[in-house]
C-alpha cells in the first residue's frame, strides 16, 4: 500500500507540466529518465493492483508471457523517433504516453517477471541489450537528424547513452552467470 | 487448460494490439521518424502558400502571388547557418542548373525563404545571393518581414524551427514545390539532386508537352 | 528493510529539505533567469587576437545604461582593466582566456564565473551602488596569480 | 546458525590470543607509519601557507607558495588518505576474515610499491619546480609528463590495493557459504570499489595527458580534462568519509559500550554511496562554461542525493549513542548524553569529526545548489569546507581510529598518559580547525579568493579589508601544526614506545533481536551495473557535447 502512495505521488510529480517540460527539453532525459520514471511508478503501483484485481492478473497474464509482451511492445513504441517528437507536439500522444509507460509497461512487467522462468528472462534481458545497442549505432551514426524537436548532437548523446545501457544490461546479464544465486534468496 | 486459453488469448489481444499500434503511430508502416510523417502528409494534403509579403534582396515587396502560374522550387534557410543551410542551396544550385533554361523564370522559380528576419536584411541576402552564383531574378531570396505571417507559413509547411539560444536554428530541411496556383504539390530529399531535377522537369516537360 | 518510525520520519523531513532546495534553485534558474553563467560559445585559443569581438576588447555601450565589456583575460591581467561605468548600469562581460584558466570574480557582488580557453563566457550584473569593486582571478593561473586584479568604478 | 556462532565465537577467540597476525600487521603497520611521515610533511607545508596567507611570513626565494600548496594538497588529500584507508582497511579485513589470503598480502605490497613510486614521481616533479600545478592540474597548465605519470601509478596502486580485498573477500564467502559478510569488510569493499570507479576518470584524463605533456600531441581538450577530472576529485573525497563512516558503525558503538544500529542500514549506506557518488564531481563546475543550465540543474539533483546516505547514518549515531546512554541509565531527553565516554579519545576523537559534519554537510548542500556556489566558488570559504570535511571529519576520525588500530597492530596498550596527550590532541585540533575553517568560511563569503599567496592586490580596500581574518587563519594554522606533531608523535610511541599488552580490534555486535540482514545486500553485480548506469546518466550528456562541440584544443602553458 505504501508503495502504491510513493508510486502515485512519483506519477503526478512526473505529470506536473513544469516537470515535465523540462524532463522533456533535453532528449536523453526524456527517454532515459522521464520514460523509465513512469515505468517505474507503474511497477510501485502494481502490488495495489494485484490486491485489488487478484483473478485479473492471475487468469490473464498466467505465465507471465501477455505482460511481458506488452512491456516489450510499448517500450519499442516508445523508442521510435517518431513517437518522441509526437509526445512534443501531438497532445494526445503525450497523454498516451503517461497512461501507456506506467500501467502497459511498468505494471506488467512487475508482474511479469516473477512469473517467468529463467529462460525467459535470459531471453529478454538479450532482446533488450540488442535493442538498446541497435539504438545506440543509429543514433550515433545516423546522418540525418531523426527528431525534429532535438539537436544532433542531442541524439548522438542519447545513441551514446543506449550503448551505456546496453552495456549496463549486458553487464549484469553475464554476471549473475558467474554469482550463485541461490546465495541470495 | 482453461486457463491456458484466457493466457493464449491474452497473448493474442497483446500481438493484435502491437501491431495495431505500430501501424497507426507509423502511418502503416511507412513513416518512423516524424520528418517523414510530415512530408507525407503535406504531400497528401497539398496546403496552399498562404498571402504573405515577402522582401527579397533587391528590398521588392511583394506578395506571394506574384508568382502566380509558375511553379516555385522553394527552400527555407537562414544565413547565418554554417552547415545544413549551406548544403542546402548548394544543391538547390545544382538543381537550377539541371533545369531546361526555356523553363527558368519562365515556368518556374527559385525562391528561398529566410525564416531569421531579424538578421537577414536585404543586404544580407544580396551577399548571400551572390554565394551561389543565384540572379535574384529567376533564383531570388526573400525574408518575410511579417513574423506573424512568417510562423504561420512555418505552420503550414510543417516547417520545424527552433532557436538554440545562441543565435542558430534548429531545423529541417527539404525542396518545396509549389504549383502555378501556389498549391503544395511535393517535398523532396535535398540531397537526392538528380532525383529533385528529374521530377522537376518531367512535370514541366508533362505540361509543355500537352 | 524495516525501518523504525522516527527514522522514517527524519528521512522524510530530510528528503523533503532536498526536494525544497531544488525546486528554489530551479525557480531562480529557470523563472528568475538567475541561472549560473554556462554560455556555450567557443572560440579558437591560439586566435583570440584575430577573432571578434576579442581582437578588440574594451567597454562598449550596448543600450540605454546599458554596456558590454569584451575582455581577455591571460596570465596576469584583464584587459581592459580599471573599468569605469555609471551607477545603475547593467553590464555584461564577454571573456575568454589567452591561455589557461582564470577566474573571474567581482569581490563583494555575486560576480564569479570560470573563464577558460577555447570558451566564450558571460555574465550580467548590475552595478547600482557607486563605489570601487575589485575584480580578481580566482582560480590558480600561474607564479603571478596573487597579483592578477583590476578594479572596476562605478560612478 | 548454529555453526555460525560458533565459527563466529572461534574466529573471534583465537584472535583474541594472538592479536593481529604477524604478517598482516606487517602491512598495516608499513602503509600507517608511511601516512604519519607523510602527514608530518603535509602539515608542516600547510604551516608554511598559513602563516604567508596572514602576511606573517615571506616565502624564501628558492620556495614558491604554489609548489607548497601543490605539495600540500597532493600529500594530505590523496596521499596520507590513500595510505591510512589501506593500512586500516588491510588489518580490519584480516581481522574480521580471519587473516588475509597470501594473494592478498602480495596484492598490497604490490599496491604499496606502486603508490610509492607514484607519489615518489609527483613529489619530484613538485620539488624541482616542473608541476607547481595544484593537486587539480588543470590544463593547459602543463607539468613534466612525470607527474602525470606518478598519478597513473598512484591509480594503479588503488586499483591493486582494490583487488586484494575483493579477492580476500570472495575467498571468504567461498569457505563460509551462505554467511554474510562481515560489516567491516563489507565497507572496505564498498570503499574500494568506489574509489576504483572514481579513478577511472582520472585515470582517462591522465592518459589524454601523458601525450600531450610529452609533446606527441599539440592540444588537449581543456574542458573535458577538467570534467574527468573532478568525476574522480570529488569521489574521492566521498571515499576516503565512506572509510571514517564504517569506524563510526563498528569500531564506535564497541567503544561506547553499545551495539550496532542496524546492520542493514549501514550496508544501505553503502551501497547508496556506491551508487549515486561519481556524478557528484559536477557541483564543481556550477560556473563553467560549455555545460549548459539544464544538465548543470539535473546534476543539483545528483549531487543532492549524495547526502542521503550520510542522512541515514546520521540518525543511526544519534540512535546509537542514545540507547547505550539509556542502557548506563540515562534518562531524560539527553541524559544520555552525559553518559558517553567524553574523556575515552577513542571516542572524543571521532565524536567531534561527526559532529563537525553537521555544520560541514549543511555547507556542502549549501555549495550544491547554484546561486549559493556561485557566490562562494573558488573562495576561501570552500577551502574552509572541506579543511571541515577532510580535515576533521575524516582526519580526526583517523586519528580516533589510530589510537586503537596501531597498538592492535603492534601488540602494545595505550597508557593514560597517552590517552591524556590524545585529548589534548583533539581538542587542539577542534579549536585549530574552528579558527581555521571558521576564518576560512567568513572570508571566503567576503570574496577572499582561494589558492592564491598573501596579496593586498595594491592595496586595495576590499583586500585589506580581509587581512584581520586572515590573521586568524594563521593562529589556526599553527595550532593545528602543533596538533600534527603531537599525533605522529602520538602514533609512532604507539607503535614502537608503549607498553607491550594486548588491545582489542573493536567490532560491534548486533543486537540479539536484530533482523536478519537481507541477503540482496550482498548482490555487488547489480550495484556495479546501477552505478555505472548512474554514472551515465551523469556523463554521456556533458561529455558527448564536449566532444563534439569542442573549441580548438589548447596547447600546453607553463606559467610558473
């Protein structure tokens, strides 16, 4: 329950139109802090959502498969330039955008991945270093500007700050490899 | 098993809404980046240049309709601009010299919008002019002087400018061609020359032809 | 982790004095426009000479009380040095560096920026009360940095 | 859990008997004497400094102030730091493990070699007048390749040193499955590996230089230099108060006669420092050029979630000294307070370094936030903050640790006397530091500027305006000197005088209903990976709009 507050204040902080327009300016922050913020306020909200809708979650989204699916989807909707300079100018779009990161990628991947099985984590955690390191080469070396409503050099940066994140990703991958896990549960 | 099929479903309602949602955020899978939904959509729906005045680098006033039945190849740049806008009317260059002469000024014009009027008096256009070797005549440069009527014409060109605080534009950039009734009928790639001036004079060629 | 009631409420009064610095800071930088100096031209630091507007340096009146001083700064001066503007004019001073990086504080004013080579910075102040200020290098520039300092006279 | 008690009680016993081992203490004992020379020498240049700041004291000419100054920063702020953290995390983690591995042992002699050649290499430079650039050298100013090249193997030598304990540390878990790790070893991991993480910067900016000092590349990119630069300046300084905070979690609540606060809570403390600590190094660069508004307020931000974790362990001392107060029978709202062991410098000593960091914290999210740096940024008034911060938060904590870590280490027992001269060693550095720093602070906020010998700049009214303080700063000066001879007197008849006799290292336990630590505490890959993702988030904007937005480079300037 408590989790559930902190999450729905980080989800109006976020929505704030100052806090949001600034979030918004600089294009790496958008797509790597205000994105995964809402995405994050989502999974804090999901255990309140569980208890409230518990047969939902249980009959629809049984092994875990649905949720993350939709995770998947939403958050390579949301890595489209297109999307990005929408969310700017299109209203709808920017509502779409605080309604889809929270409750169609955050909360179904909380409840996602408890659900599936090793492989299936090994499977996304691949899909997304790719996806990320993909991102990454076509922001860098993309010779024409992809948003209109950023400099270049705002998108190398964020090309740049994708290959972070899929080293980030790739790191913590190998690693839990080499860590008994067992020690930790 | 039933509840198997609630999860299969489940899986199938999320596929169908992927797709669904990529294919209307790109337009059926044509347009992923928004400079591309833009050009698209101005191509479908041909705007109208609308009356503005426009002052060109030999300080003429005059309103857009002067151009009335010819066509206009339009760009929109600012001088100050060190790289994009450069290239751009390099190419435009190339594009003016890749036309029949019989149809330069005749059929159609060159134009180049300034969207900074600030800084790009006459003058400044005149030398810019010079630059690439454009006549002001059959290749002019204009600025509009009006800031309303400049942002409105932006607006309806889909043209994106946004200042990055240190006297420089951020912008996109394309060829613009208007029809003799001022109606928007393409954009295209500014670094496809060839292509741009093919287009160009097949449809000039279309019309003297009839 | 289970916390203990007054430690939790210690971490939300602490977290919350946080959260108020920032958003104070936010609202001078971003409403008030009283951001930190962060200009982002740059410059080549062999050419100041030959590049404007620092191949000429000097105070100019830009407006109505209203003045740009164009200043390098090298090891161990500021030129133009011994500034003199009326009281109540509002100056802006346009600085780079010949060589390594200075400092540029105006004692007793709010005044402080880096200058460094290859950078173009700025910052506006408004001098209203008349009086003697004492402009210095702060940052370490050289065996002569204690004696880096003009003065700028506001009459 | 039964095995572990006793494992546990063994361990502790036979330790008991036998002291610190002879071989582990060997190492201790080396890195520790080698920071108390260093001090020595630190301090006596800060003497030097003090007294030409107040314009009691020329400069022969054969010294100039800024070679000191170099001198100074390099010996006390990386140096003496460096060396004390190792010796006391090395004889810690070979206390609370049971004894260091071979490997380990051959790790920190490595280490020690290559921190000395480094600093050997640097303090060369210095004294033949070729790198009187400040510990910060910042180019263009440019010192004999030499010096940069002494930074890479003071880098080298963190990093070896590093290994070692993380090496130590896995063998442990491997013979003691499923049992965590010891708090203390557990800090020293945390401490290394944000130093490591802090070093790369540095280690990345020296390597730009290296090349450019030696005349194989014309230019170097001055900005980012400074950026990398302070990515490990300030991270630093994070370490070396990371070391002072795991003394004041085990060894302080041992002395008092208490138990542990939480266990989890100092591991949190930790790990959060870990994380959000590298991008901190920003809030340095609050007036430069070439870094626009909007990244600079985003790392306000970071830079404020810095103070979280010492947030946390503030409240955790608070608790800690309450409840021992109130176990001796205190009552009241502050009876406990009278109940602490003011005259046990074991205690007094890092007592007062934590309560400097209150003032000493509250001025560093003060400096944080833009307007207040603007006005204090490169003033005396910083120099005031971190003589608070390092120079009695983590110094004299330092010192409290050293009055039981080296007669651990050498077999021997602190007697009264020395206890005494110890209080009087604390007390001499309060006030010395108070004049100091307090002198520092106030100057500075009059726009005294730092880093720069006694100047009236002509005379000018405003400058000797200053002068009275700066006498102050002087008088502080000195008594902190006198407080530097009486310590590294302090510390060598510990280590080689006193008395022989056993002294116990001290580790607080838990208390028996405490919570189990949680074991995710322990899942070192997923704090690595958050960190660099924080430090990312921190960096790739800057630094990518340095490159690629760079100015023509620098060349190099020798301008002293």
């Amino acid at each position: 329950m408590k989790q559930a507050i902190y999450g729905l204040v980080l989800y109006v902080f976020l929505m704030l139109p100052p806090v949001a327009n600034l979030a918004e300016s600089v294009m790496t922050i958008h797509m790597h802090m205000q994105m995964p913020l809402f995405v994050i306020a989502g999974m804090l909200m999901t255990p309140y959502l569980k208890q409230r809708f518990p047969t939902f979650f249980a009959k629809w989204n049984r092994n875990g498969v649905p949720g993350i699916i939709l995770f998947m989807i939403i958050i390579m909707y949301w890595m489209l330039p297109r999307t990005m300079d929408e969310a700017l100018t299109i209203y709808a779009i920017e509502i779409f955008k605080f309604i889809s990161l929270p409750f169609l990628a955050g909360v179904p991947l909380r409840d996602s991945w408890i659900k599936l099985g090793k492989m299936g984590k090994n499977i996304i955690f691949v899909t997304l270093s790719l996806l990320c390191g993909f991102m990454g080469i076509l922001y860098i070396f993309s010779p024409e500007q992809l948003c209109n409503n950023y400099l270049i050099v705002e998108q190398i940066t964020l090309g740049w700050a994708f290959l972070f994140l899929a080293l980030s990703i790739i790191i913590y991958f190998i690693q839990q490899f080499f860590v008994d896990k067992t020690e930790y549960e | 098993m039933i509840k198997n099929k609630h999860n299969a479903v489940a899986i199938i309602v999320v596929l169908l809404f992927g797709v669904a949602l990529f294919y209307v955020g790109t337009d059926g899978f044509q347009a992923y980046t928004a400079e591309s939904a833009r050009t698209a959509k101005l191509i479908d729906e041909k705007p109208s240049f609308p009356e503005v005045t426009l002052e060109d680098s030999q300080e003429r006033m005059y309103p857009f309709s002067e151009f009335e039945g010819k066509y206009v190849m339009l760009t929109f740049i600012y001088t100050s601009c060190t790289d994009v806008c450069l290239q751009l009317e390099v190419n435009l260059a190339e594009v003016y010299d890749q036309i029949p002469e019989k149809y330069i000024g005749e059929d159609i014009v060159f134009l180049s919008v300034s969207f900074d009027p600030t800084r790009d008096t006459p003058e400044v256009l005149d030398k810019y002019r010079s630059y690439f070797e454009s006549d002001g005549e059959t290749w002019r440069m204009a600025r509009i002087p009006d800031q309303q009527e400049l942002d409105s014409l932006l607006d309806d060109f889909g043209v994106i400018v946004i200042p990055d605080g240190e006297g420089n534009f951020v912008h996109n950039s394309a060829f613009y061609l208007a029809d003799r009734e001022g109606k928007l009928i393409d954009v295209m790639d500014y670094t496809k020359i060839d292509e741009a001036a093919q287009k160009v004079t097949s449809i000039l060629d279309a019309e003297a032809g009839e | 982790m289970k916390m203990h009631r007054s430690e939790e409420i210690w971490l939300i009064i602490s977290v919350t004095v946080l959260v108020l610095s920032m958003v104070v800071t936010g609202y001078q930088t971003f409403a008030l426009g009283m951001g930190p100096p962060s200009n982002t031209e740059t410059i080549d630091p062999q050419k100041v000479d030959e590049t404007a507007p620092f191949d000429e340096p000097g105070v100019y009146k830009v407006g109505d009380n209203e003045y740009e001083v164009v200043m390098t700064l090298q090891i161990f001066s500021f030129t133009p040095g011994d500034i003199e503007i009326p009281a109540g004019a509002e100056v802006t001073f346009t600085m780079t560096s010949k060589d390594v990086v200075h400092g540029f504080q105006i004692a007793g004013t709010n005044v402080n920026a880096m200058v460094m080579p290859g950078h173009i910075q700025k910052i506006t102040q408004t001098f209203d009360e008349p009086g003697e200020y004492l402009i210095l290098c702060n940052e370490y520039c050289g065996a002569g940095h204690q004696a880096m300092a003009t003065t700028i006279t506001v009459k | 859990m039964e095995t572990t008690v006793l494992k546990e009680s063994f361990i502790e016993k036979s330790n008991k008997k036998l002291g610190a081992k002879p071989e582990d203490a060997r190492i201790s004992l080396t890195y520790l004497s080698l920071a108390f020379i260093l001090l020595l020498v630190g301090g006596t240049l800060g003497l030097i400094q003090g007294l030409n700041r107040a314009g009691l004291f020329e400069l022969p000419a054969w010294l100039n102030y800024y070679q000191v100054l170099t001198a100074h920063g390099i010996l006390l702020v990386v140096a003496f730091t460096t060396l004390f953290m190792t010796g006391y995390f090395y004889a810690g983690v070979s206390h609370t493990l049971g004894g260091l591995t071979s490997k380990a042992r051959k790790f920190a002699w490595s280490a020690l070699a290559s921190l000395l050649v480094g600093t050997v290499m640097i303090m060369t430079t210095v004294v033949m007048g070729d790198a009187s650039v400040m510990y910060t050298f910042y180019p263009p100013m440019q010192a004999s390749p030499w010096f940069y090249i002494g930074l890479v193997f003071l880098a080298l030598g963190i990093w070896l040193a590093g290994t070692g304990v993380f090496l130590n540390a896995a063998s442990w878990k491997k013979a003691n499955r499923g049992q965590k790790l010891p708090l203390f070893s557990f800090f020293a991991v945390g401490g290394y590996l944000l130093l490591i993480l802090g070093s790369l910067g540095i280690t990345a900016e020296v390597l730009m230089l290296i090349p450019w000092a030696f005349g194989w590349t014309e230019t170097v990119n001055v900005m980012l230099s400074r950026t990398l630069f302070w990515a490990f300046g300030h991270t630093a300084v994070n370490v070396w108060y990371l070391v002072a905070v795991s003394a004041w979690y085990v060894a302080i609540p041992k002395i008092i006669g208490g138990k542990t606060f939480s266990d989890v809570l100092a591991r949190v403390v930790v790990i959060l420092s870990v994380i959000l600590n590298v991008p901190g190094g920003f809030h340095h660069q609050i007036i430069d050029p070439a870094i626009t508004q909007g990244v600079k307020f985003m790392h306000v931000f970071m830079s404020l979630s810095i103070a979280l974790p010492s947030l946390l362990t503030a409240f955790a001392m608070f608790a800690i000294f309450e409840r021992a107060g109130r176990k001796k029978g205190a009552t009241g709202l502050l009876g406990w307070f009278k109940k602490l062991p003011w005259k046990d410098v074991r205690f007094l000593a890092p007592m007062i370094a934590m309560i400097t960091f209150i003032p000493a914290g509250a001025g560093g999210i003060a400096q944080t936030n833009n307007q207040l740096n603007q006005t204090v940024h490169n003033s005396l008034w910083v120099v005031g903050h971190f003589h608070l911060t390092v120079g009695v938060t983590v110094a004299l904590t330092f010192f409290g640790i050293t009055y039981w870590l080296i007669p651990y280490l050498s077999k021997r027992v602190m007697t009264a006397r020395l206890n005494k001269l110890g209080l009087i060693q604390t007390w001499l550095w309060a006030i010395g530091m108070l004049f100091m720093s307090g002198s520092m602070h106030w100057v500075g906020l009059l726009g005294s500027p730092r880093r720069t010998s006694f100047s009236t700049y002509g005379d000018n009214a405003t400058a000797l305006s200053w002068d009275p303080y700066l006498m102050f700063l002087g008088i502080g000066g000195t008594l902190l000197f006198i407080g530097v001879v009486l310590m590294v007197y302090i510390a060598f008849h510990l280590m080689f005088r006193a008395p022989k006799g056993h002294t116990e290292f001290p580790v607080a336990e838990e208390e028996k209903d405490a919570a189990p630590t949680p074991k995710w505490t322990e899942r070192w890959g997923l704090w690595i990976v958050l960190a660099i993702a924080v430090i990312s988030m921190g960096y790739v904007i800057p630094i990518v709009d340095m490159i690629v937005n760079a100015p023509p480079g620098s060349p190099g300037f020798r301008t002293w």
